[in-house]
C-alpha cells in the first residue's frame, strides 16, 4: 500500500507538466540540498523523499534578464529502486525552453544497513525539451526572420553513477548523452549537447558544534571542451534540539578557458569567474535556501547580481544517517 502511495503522488505530480526537456543551466544550486538536479542516480537515494522548489533571477533591472524555474521530487520506492521527476522553466531574452524529465535510479546497499551507509547507484533520466524563439518583436529585415514564435522539440537522456560511504560521497554524470537534432538553430549549433559532471565531496566534524562539508564539482561540455570548477565549503549545525539546523558556504567558480577583448591596444583575455555565498535553514520537514552570485572581471554586462530560493520538503524519512547536500 506504501508503495503504490508513492507512485500515486508521482502520478499526480507528472499530470500537471508538459513532457518536455533538454537541458537544465547547472548552476550552484545543488549546494542547496539539490544534488538531484544534476545527478540522476540521486533519486531516491537519500534518507529522506524529497520535493524541492527552485527560482531564479539574474540582473534584476533588465529587459529579458534570464531567469530559470525548477520542481522536483524524488523517493525510494523498493529497498533497491528509486524515482524522481524534474520539470523546469528557463528563459533568456527571446530563446526559452521549457522540459520535463523521469528518473530511474538502481541501489546496492553493502552496508547491514543505513547507519553504516555504503552504497552505489545507478541513475538514469529521460526526457523531451520544447524550445522557443520569439521572432514577433523583430523589426528590422533579416531573409531569417519569420516573424513568428519557433518551436522545436527533442528527446533527451541522462545517465550517472553516485557512491555513498559514510560521510563521502563521489558522482559522475553525463548529460545529454544521446545526440540530438534541434531544429532551431539547427545550422549553428551541433547535435552533440553531452555535458560531463564529476562531483565529490566529504563532512567532517561535530554537528552539535559545527559540521564542515569541502566538495568540488567539475564540468566539461563536449563539443566545445569548455571547462569549469566549482570550490564548495558548506558548514552545518544544530538548533533546537535536533529538530532543525542553519547551514550556509560559499562557492568559487573558474572557468579553465577565456574569452579576448580589447584592452586599450593590447588583446586581454578574461575567464568567467563567480563567488556564490548560500545559506539556509532547515526546520522538521520544511527547507528554504537563498543563493547569490555574483561574476567578477573587468568586463561585465550588469553590475547585477543572481539571486535564487529554493523551497524544500523532506517526508518519509528515515534514521537520519547522513549529514551533508547529498543525502
């Protein structure tokens, strides 16, 4: 009964979406208990089911500044088999996609059981994204310009693997790793949208006091071998008598490449670069986090920031064995 509860609640959380995705930005918002967002074989992994709620904001005071939501949820279905769904809203001035992706994740539990956590998984997420470009608003004379609103769809698929050791934890995902013919833009841009994600990351400490979680995520998009890295330090404690807890960190991210500009007479290059501070608290079952990023570099289109909340609901949880992003 337990069980067809929660592929009923699935069920009904899928009813409200359109079937739709390609690819959702990576951003740091898996450092706001997110990881599933980008890891596949996270759902269900955790302790606890989990409902999370995303926005996000960039350059507040611009026309067409881009923005982006998600909602997502996620449980444990059998001792060895997770599900979870993501749907997701992404806009940047006259381009916009709008997704939907399902989730299939497989455990193996080596541990007696969760106190002593040691487990693989396994992680699989398919999906189909519309795309959108708004030509309506174009004036000026273009043999392209169809003065219409373009759309296109296409199928998707993400596949990961995570481990989980105690208070470690390491994952490694490709996104979109079927090829894919979009057919807007589709003389400029390659079929090849395979992005690749390694993540790693270890708590150490007293939570009563304060826990410290370093992690690192690394990214490499394929067809272009543009490469970033994020330096992540989380710290977690107690409040209340263990019913809730503050958490907050920061983040660093540096892209390996750069991109040339004109300095007076001399050519400089600069590489994308952005300090993220996040904080948030967690009380009983509820969530709710706050992330703000700012790029730096001496060429800036906004001196604006990126803000973003997320909302979270954890239920059916278990023996709480873990404390960190990830579980």
């Amino acid at each position: 009964m337990y069980n067809k509860l929660k592929f009923l609640i699935l069920f009904l959380f899928l009813s409200f979406t359109s079937f739709s995705q390609d690819g959702i930005p990576v951003y740091s918002d898996y450092l706001t208990d997110n990881y599933y967002l980008l890891h596949p074989s996270m759902a269900g992994a955790s302790s606890c089911d989990k409902l999370r709620i995303t926005g996000r904001k960039q350059w507040f005071g611009q026309d067409e500044a881009p923005e982006l939501q998600t909602a997502s949820l996620n449980m444990r279905v059998t001792d060895k088999s997770g599900l979870g769904v993501i749907i997701f809203n992404d806009k940047n001035g006259y381009h916009s996609q709008k997704g939907a992706k399902v989730t299939y994740a497989h455990h193996i539990m080596f541990s007696r059981d969760d106190i002593d956590l040691n487990q693989l998984s396994f992680g699989i997420s398919t999906g189909m994204v519309q795309r959108q470009l708004d030509e309506t608003s174009f004036t000026e004379y273009d043999p392209l310009n169809t003065g219409e609103i373009q759309r296109s769809s296409n199928f998707n698929v993400d596949v990961g693997v995570s481990y989980n050791f105690l208070n470690f934890y390491v994952h490694a995902t490709v996104l979109g790793a079927v090829e894919s013919k979009r057919k807007i833009y589709s003389d400029f841009e390659s079929r090849n949208i395979r992005r690749y994600i390694f993540s790693t990351g270890y708590a150490f400490g007293d939570k009563q006091k304060i826990l410290w979680e370093p992690s690192i995520l690394f990214q490499m998009i394929d067809a272009t071998k543009e490469k970033l890295v994020d330096f992540n330090l989380k710290v977690h404690k107690d409040l209340l008598q263990g019913i809730g807890s503050l958490w907050g960190g920061l983040s660093y991210r540096r892209s390996f490449e750069g991109a040339q500009y004109l300095n007076g007479t001399a050519v400089s290059s600069q590489k994308l670069q952005y300090i993220t501070p996040f904080f948030g608290v967690t009380y009983k079952q509820l969530m709710i986090g706050y992330t703000y990023s700012r790029v730096s570099g001496p060429i800036l289109f906004d001196e604006g920031a990126y803000h973003q909340i997320t909302l979270g609901f954890n239920f059916n949880c278990k023996q709480e064995y873990y404390i960190g992003t990830t579980l």
